[in-house]
C-alpha cells in the first residue's frame, strides 16, 4: 500500500543506491504530505538512514530523484534541517553547546557575517525548549548521551526549517529525552512543519506518527499510520524477525520489565 499525495512536502521516485556494487535501496517511490510527522520503520540493514542521506544529498544516487516542495534540494536547502545519528559526531569537538546551537543560524547569516543578538536568543530560547538552557557553557564532549541529543535538536530548531530529518533521535537517550523530543517534534507538525524521522522502536509507531515508510531495501508501504501500520504489511517488512519482536514484546508486557535501558 503506497499512498500519494498531491503537492507533497517530498517527493522520491524511482530511487536506487547501492554501496560497492552492492543495492542498498532499490525503486524507492513515494510523496509526504506537508504537515506530516512521518515514522521510516524497518529492520537493520533496511536502507533506513541510507534514505535520509540520500534525500540530503550526503551520497550519490544510482538512479531517481528527489524533490522537496517539488524543488532540488540546493534550491530550498535554508528551509531543511537534519540531525544525523549521534553516533557519527565527533564529540571531542571543542565547542560549548551555546557554539552548537548556534550554528544552526550560519545558512540564515549569510557568509562572513557575525552573528547578532537576535540570533543568540533564537539559540538560548531552543535550549529553553529542549531543557538545556542551563547547560549553555558546558562543553558538549561534558555531556549525556541525552543531553548531547537534545543539543541537535536545539540546533535544528534555530534553523527554522520547514521540514526536519532525523537519523534515530531516540537512540541512546533517556525516557524523559524521549518523551521531550517528540512532544515538541508533535508541536512542530501541528506548526505546519513536515518531520522525517528513523525510528526502530515498534512499540511507540501508532502514538509518535501520523504517516509511516515501512522500509526493507525496496518500499513495503507508505501512507498514514491507521492504514500502513498492519500485521500483514509488517510482516512483509520485518519477515520472520517480526515474530521474534512480537513474542519479545510480550514477554516484556508479562514480566513487567521496562522495554529497554537507556543512559
């Protein structure tokens, strides 16, 4: 089942990527609908975030395209905003979160041009928002895993974007982090914004999104949650890994334990 949409927010077609020969991704066709808080689901090794930095660009395509507001990407690239996997940051990098967060105002900047006391505040009012403004000065290498994670987030807020990527933002961090995160992930979807976001967690699909990609190398499905989200086209996601997930996702309901320990 794969919807599409009139006047979408994105649009990929025909999409191809394979790393050394190897497909990746294979005829990957699919709009998202302005406004959409979207969910790419799948199992390791699926293309997930290989998606994500196909869209932005970050690695070269086979074949297809991608639109955005049915423009290339260098065309509207000051309204797009990513945060990529914690993982792939250097985190030794000497900077304070005040300095990350503000990076995020350079595109609005323009080269060679400093930084003005608007922008400073754009930066502190998002740590406000993300429950880090305390933390200003802290050099990021000082932080949580949490912590550094919600400092992304800030960053991509000070951008403004209309439509946000996101490589897995709940990975690694704390339940009240999460909880925070797509609280304001939701405020910026009823803003209008579109949000794209990797996510591994079944559990937590049909309360976070409003539109799901279910994703295995090629599309499985694409549309809003209530029709994509089935037994049926997540087995033909997940094959016989589902049932695993499903009779651990049981367990955990039986025997009260938490579904997983975050730091």
């Amino acid at each position: 089942m794969i919807q599409q949409v009139e006047n979408p927010a994105l649009e990929i077609h025909d999409l191809t990527v394979s790393y050394d020969k190897k497909p990746v991704l294979w005829g990957v066709d699919l709009t998202i609908p302005n406004g959409a808080l979207c969910g790419i689901i799948g199992p390791n090794g699926a293309g997930k975030s290989t998606l994500i930095k196909s869209i932005m660009d970050l690695i070269p395509l086979n074949s297809g395209y991608v639109k955005l507001f049915d423009q290339d990407l260098d065309e509207v690239r000051k309204k797009i905003s990513y945060v990529p996997q914690r993982e792939s940051v250097d985190w030794d990098f000497p900077a304070s979160v005040l300095d990350i967060v503000m990076m995020g105002r350079y595109s609005k900047l323009g080269l060679f041009k400093r930084p003005r006391k608007a922008d400073r505040d754009a930066a502190l009012s998002a740590l406000e928002m993300v429950g880090m403004d305390k933390y200003a000065r802290r050099q990021i290498a000082q932080l949580s895993g949490g912590q550094q994670q919600r400092v992304f987030l800030a960053r991509a807020l000070t951008q403004n974007a209309e439509i946000y990527f996101l490589d897995e933002p709940f990975a690694g961090v704390d339940a009240a982090t999460e909880k925070a995160i797509i609280q304001i992930l939701k405020n910026l979807s009823s803003q209008g914004k579109t949000i794209v976001v990797v996510h591994h967690d079944l559990q937590s699909v049909e309360t976070y999104f409003d539109w799901v990609i279910l994703l295995n190398l090629r599309l499985v499905a694409s549309g809003p949650t209530t029709d994509v989200f089935t037994p049926q086209l997540l087995e033909e996601t997940y094959g016989g890994k589902l049932t695993l997930l499903s009779e651990v996702g049981e367990l955990v309901k039986k025997g009260g334990f938490h579904a997983r320990e975050k730091q």
